[in-house]
C-alpha cells in the first residue's frame, strides 16, 4: 500500500518537521521531526514497513513502537481526509 496526498493537499517543509496544508478545508497540520520521516517516506511511494525502518535507522526506537507510531499515523492521516491510497502503483512500488 502507497499513498498519495488527496488533491487540495499540500507539504511544506518547516524548521520543524513538515506541515499539511489543506486548501479545501483551510486547515493545516504540522508533524514533528519523527512524523516528517515517516510522510516522506509514504510519499515517496514507500509503504508502512520501509517506513518503520526509515525511522528505527534515524531515531533511537525499537521497531514495535515504530510500527504502532506509523500505523497511527497513517489512520491519523486517512481521518483527516489528507492522503487516499495511489493505484497509480503496481505492487512493486513503479508508477504506471
């Protein structure tokens, strides 16, 4: 599963993190530095476990709590309406 920003959904980075703007419904979210990895990384067409490892590599946590953190995340991100699933991919992670 790779994911994709909804359209009316923008990143930006931030001294921070990252942060969502969402133009649709005039909101933004700002993530922290932990939380900036883990978008990039699904943004770039990685999925949950690529993820939690781009994290285990740059912080100090254990793989668990980093596989919990980044599928809250991500449910975090689908209630929010900011990112859909891309079936722009096939299951190899290649555009189409």
């Amino acid at each position: 599963m790779t994911l994709k920003l909804r359209a009316g959904v923008y990143t930006t980075e931030t001294e921070y993190g990252i942060a969502l703007l969402d133009e649709d419904r005039d909101q933004y979210w700002t993530l922290n530095p932990t939380g900036a990895v883990v978008v990039r990384a699904l943004l770039d067409g990685k999925g949950a476990a690529e993820a939690v490892r781009e994290l285990t590599a740059e912080y100090e946590v254990d793989a668990d709590s980093a596989g919990r953190d980044v599928r809250e995340l991500i449910g975090d991100l689908r209630a929010a309406g900011l990112v859909e699933e891309d079936t722009r991919r096939d299951v190899r992670g290649r555009s189409s």
